[in-house]
C-alpha cells in the first residue's frame, strides 16, 4: 500500500486508572517549648498512616495573628483547614479523623 499523506490512521489504546486519592493537608500550630504539641506530633506520627497526609507544623510565634488566636490554645490541629483537634489527641484518634476524610 502506497504512502497516502492526507490519510494517516492513529491506534490509542486508553487506560482508565482508579483515582488516587489526595493525601490530607495536616496542619499543627505550636511554638517551641509547648510539650503537649510535642505530644501531638507524637501521636499523629505514631498513627502509621504517613502515607495518607502531609504534614506542616507552623510556628504561632511567627505570625502576630497566630499568636493571638492560638496563644492559649496549642497545639491546634487542622486537617484540610479545618480544625480537627486542640490541645491532646491519640495516635487512634487521628487515624479514625483521617479514615472518615476517604468515607466521606
């Protein structure tokens, strides 16, 4: 068959793969020398779900209005910008928190 260059045949084969879902966006706001955030990262890490969030941890020192709304209150844990605990959590609560992210 002759080379025609107006007539060109493309073969795609198209997969579909499952979604992945986003790993949560986990937030603790602290400030050095706080031992029950010190206690809260210890917890969220011994959760061993690390692989199903991203974590930050944002000094309240560091911003003028962080320190006024959380100066009493830390550690404040957010998840997907939303509060999720303040002051204590257990590694058992923090994964239960974060399994209900992928029900929902």
């Amino acid at each position: 068959m002759p080379f025609n260059p107006r007539k060109l045949t493309v073969c795609v084969t198209i997969k579909m793969m499952p979604p992945t879902p986003a790993k949560a966006q986990v937030i603790i706001y602290s400030r050095p020398g706080c031992h029950l955030c010190d206690e809260a990262k210890r917890a969220i890490e011994g959760a061993g779900c690390q692989n199903e969030y991203t974590l930050e941890e944002i000094n309240i020192e560091s911003d003028p209005d962080l320190l006024r709304r959380y100066q009493y209150d830390i550690p404040v844990v957010t998840i997907n910008d939303v509060e999720a605990f303040r002051h204590r959590l257990t590694a058992a609560e923090f994964r239960q928190r974060l399994s209900q992210l992928h029900r929902d």
